[in-house]
C-alpha cells in the first residue's frame, strides 16, 4: 500500500481507542480519518480503508464515529467495496443518536445518495 503508513496509522488509533471525552480524542485521529477517505487508490487501499472506517463507526466518541461516516462517503471506491445494508444501518443510528455531530452525517448520506443513487432519508 503505497499511500499509507500503516504502523502510524494504527498506532494513532490505538491512541483514542478508549477516549469517550472530545478532549482526550488526539487531534491526529480526524487526519488519518480524512486521508483514509480521501487518498486511497488501489483496490488494497480502498478495502484497508474501508474497514479501518466501518470499524471506527463504532468508537466510543461520537465525533469520531460521525466523521468516520463522512470518510466513508469520501471513499472515491467503485459501489461494490460498501455493504450497503451495514452503511445505511449505521448512519441511521448515529442520525438518531449523535445530534451534536448531524452534519457530518448528513453529508455522508447527501454524497452517498448522489454518488451511488442510494435513497437515505434523514429527518
């Protein structure tokens, strides 16, 4: 994998694993969040990614998990790589349960809706 440094990666995460506290959350973690999202450019990449951010949808800080939404949907992946069921599954959770952070979320499923032609339908 050529974009990314895996070790640091996963060493940055490692970092705000247990961080429930905006706070503590260290600032690194919405970078390598962003580069996630943004930088991949092979298929190994686009899986790596994609699976580091599924599993970040379950931190245990809201804004992480909302922003690893929005990384999802940055994902310039080909439709086949997202489980469509698991996606939609998790933006509606954190829609109904992380207001603070909606608007990451909502632009996770605006760009999911335009890009894939998925129908999510927040209120």
């Amino acid at each position: 994998m050529n974009n990314f440094n895996i070790t640091e990666i996963e060493q940055i995460i490692n970092k705000s694993e247990f961080c429930r506290n905006d706070n503590d959350i260290p600032r690194e973690i919405y970078g390598v969040i962003y580069s996630l999202g943004r930088d991949a450019e092979s298929s190994e990449e686009y899986k790596y990614s994609y699976n580091l951010l599924i599993n970040l949808c379950e931190h245990c800080n809201p804004h992480v998990r909302a922003y690893a939404i929005l990384g999802l949907a940055l994902l310039n992946a080909e439709e086949n790589l997202f489980d469509k069921d698991k996606v939609q599954q998790v933006i509606y959770r954190e829609w109904n349960s992380n207001v603070k952070y909606r608007f990451y979320i909502s632009d996770a499923a605006d760009d999911f809706n335009n890009k894939f032609g998925w129908n999510i339908e927040l209120s």
